[in-house]
C-alpha cells in the first residue's frame, strides 16, 4: 500500500514540477504576458553569469529535470524501491535550493513519496 502512494505521490509531483517549470519558462523568457501587461523582474548574477534570460532558462531546465526524475521514481516504485525513493528524494530536496517556498507543495509530495518508497522495503 505505501508502493502505491508513493507512486501516486512521485509521478503526480513529478507533473506539477515539470508544469511549473513550462510555466515559469513561458512566463519569464518565452514572453507570455499574463492581462497584456509587462512584467520586470531581476536575476542577480549566479556564476558569474548576469544574463538573465540565460539564468531562468537553466533553472527551468533543471525543475523540468527535477519533475522527470520524479515520475521516473515512481514509474519504479513497484519495482525497485530504493532507487525510487532517491529518485524522489534527491530533487525534492535539489527544487528547494532552486525555488524555495514555490517548491513546498511539489517538494512534500516528492518527499513523502520517496519516504513512504523507502519504509515499503520487504
């Protein structure tokens, strides 16, 4: 039973990492402005790197990474729950580095998911 929810928990977090991430990247670089207004926002620099288009295109690369790595823990949730629950655990925890409070939902289901993953081993 706590297979099935971390499955259910991983891939559903999983998809609302990689929707967040599509988002995120139509919002702020692909142009999408929501009401017809324009939006600012600033990005200090990080590696030396000030380009801020640059900047957002690889953090939503990474949260789109970090949802795929979720779905594919709990595709093997059933299968090898070790590797499901790193799989799960490692970006939830990576995504708060990134987003921080905008990752909580997303992160406490991966958490979960990959705590309840690991606690099924037979």
């Amino acid at each position: 039973m706590q297979r099935k929810a971390g499955k259910v928990l991983g891939i559903t977090g999983g998809l609302l990492a990689i929707i967040a991430g599509a988002s995120m990247y139509a919002v702020t670089v692909g142009g999408l402005r929501i009401g017809g207004g324009a939006m600012l926002y600033g990005v200090s620099s990080v590696f030396g790197i000030s380009n801020p288009e640059l900047v957002m295109s690889v953090f939503c690369f990474l949260i789109i990474v970090f949802g795929a790595m979720g779905i594919a823990g709990g595709i093997y949730a059933e299968k090898n729950h070790q590797l499901a629950g790193i799989l799960m655990i490692i970006p939830a925890i990576a995504g708060f580095a990134l987003l921080s409070v905008m990752w909580a939902p997303i992160g406490a289901m991966l958490i979960m998911g990959g705590v309840l993953t690991l606690r099924s081993g037979k």
